[in-house]
C-alpha cells in the first residue's frame, strides 16, 4: 500500500516543461514603483505650469479689438468751441478799441453811467441808449453834435431852473449840458463841471472836488443845488460860500 502512494505522488520529471499560468492578485498587479511615482507627479506638475503659462502670455499678447463706438462712448462728452485754441489777435483788439469811444450820460436818464459808442456817435445815439425819462428835457441838447471819448452828457429836468451851458472845450474831457439860455451865465454846472473846474470854487480843494464827482456819478446827477450838503467835506459854512456860484 505504501508502495503504491509512493509510485502515485512521485514527481514525473515533466512539471518544469508544463506551461501553467497562475493567476496574480489584484493588489499586486497594480503596485507602482514609489520612485516613479515620484517622478510621474513631477513631469505632470511641470507640464500644468507650462500650460497656466503659456494661456497667460497667449491672453495679455492677443489685442483685443475695440469698435469705433464703443471708444467714442467710453470718451466723456466735452464740447469744444470752435477756434478754442485759436489766439487771440492784438492788433485786431486794438483797432477795436480804437473804433470806439466811452462817454458819461447823466441826469433824467434810466441808464446814468459810462456808455460805450461807435467813434463816430453823437449825442442822440448816446441818449438811446441811455434811456430818457418820461421828465427829461432835451431842447438844449444838439442831438446832432458828433461825440468824442471821454464827454459827459447831462439831461436836466422839465422843472429844472433854465441856465446857460458851460463853455464846451474841443478834444477830450468836454461837457454837454441840456440847460438852455437864461440869465445865471458864469455860475459853474455841478453835474457838468470837471474836478479842476470845482476846485475853483470858493473853499473847495481836490479832495472835495473828487468827492463831488463821485456823488454825481453814483446819484445819476444832482437834482438840486442843496444836495451839495450831502457831500463828504462840505458842511454849512462852506455851502454858504459856494452855493451862489453853482447851478446845476
């Protein structure tokens, strides 16, 4: 009996010319080497940089294109005036003011002040554009008469005593008063006289000549001689000393 176990399990030489295949586990046959791991996690990280990089550098070097309408409504709306740059010339300007002339109007006017005329104006287009009053009196105005740069014009009141003009002087600085005939020739014109022509007056220096004047100018004119008493500088005594010898 022996015997025969023996003779069964011998081995017959032939088991290394058998070809067996043996199956190999599951957790075995999917095992990495750890360095290659390694060395695989490094080439993909390398390659996700390359790639982040080059998606950069293709995005900030591509233009992007804009429409003429969308750069014209991205721009603030600002209006340019024509010739905004354009300087201005100086000759032009001073033949400008050559061609024109600056005159005081004065009296029963609604624009008393200085005025500014073409250089060949004269008094009717100065008294238009000053504005008469319903009470203003014209008839000793020459309304013809040409004007020149720096004249005064003085409109009297209907009701104002009647007296005689003041001398004109040719050139610059001459006075036009509306006041006609009368017998009170020689008395000096308050709301035409110059602040040399009041420094003559009995009493009355430059500074209240100047003060004079400013009152004229600021009131449109004096409507009485009394209202001298309302000038800086002149008191009682010395309206006493000139008021015979004005008139307005």
């Amino acid at each position: 009996m022996r015997q025969r176990l023996g003779d069964i399990t011998a081995p017959l030489g032939t088991e290394e010319e058998l070809a067996v295949n043996f199956p190999v586990p599951a957790d075995i046959q999917w095992r990495i080497n750890p360095r290659a791991a390694l060395a695989l996690g490094f080439v993909i990280a390398v390659v996700s940089v390359l790639a982040v990089a080059w998606n950069l550098f293709t995005e900030t070097s591509t233009p992007v294109p804009v429409s003429i309408a969308s750069a014209h409504s991205s721009l603030p709306d600002r209006h340019i005036p024509p010739h905004a740059g354009a300087e201005r010339n100086p000759i032009s300007d001073e033949a400008a003011a050559s061609t024109s002339i600056v005159v005081s109007v004065v009296g029963e006017v609604e624009q008393s002040g200085l005025i500014t005329l073409a250089h060949n104006a004269r008094v009717a287009d100065a008294l238009e554009k000053a504005q008469l009053k319903p009470q203003a009196a014209t008839l000793g105005l020459n309304l013809a008469q040409k004007l020149v740069d720096g004249e005064q014009i003085f409109v009297p009141h209907v009701d104002d005593p009647v007296t005689a003009p003041p001398q004109l002087f040719a050139g610059q600085g001459a006075s036009i008063s509306g006041a006609v005939g009368g017998g009170m020739v020689g008395k000096l014109s308050i709301n035409t006289a110059t602040v040399t022509e009041l420094t003559t007056l009995p009493g009355v220096g430059e500074k209240t000549a100047q003060a004079i004047v400013a009152y004229r100018e600021s009131h449109g004119g004096f409507s009485s001689v009394e209202q001298l008493q309302e000038v800086k500088g002149i008191g009682p005594a010395k309206f006493s000393a000139i008021a015979e010898e004005v008139t307005l």
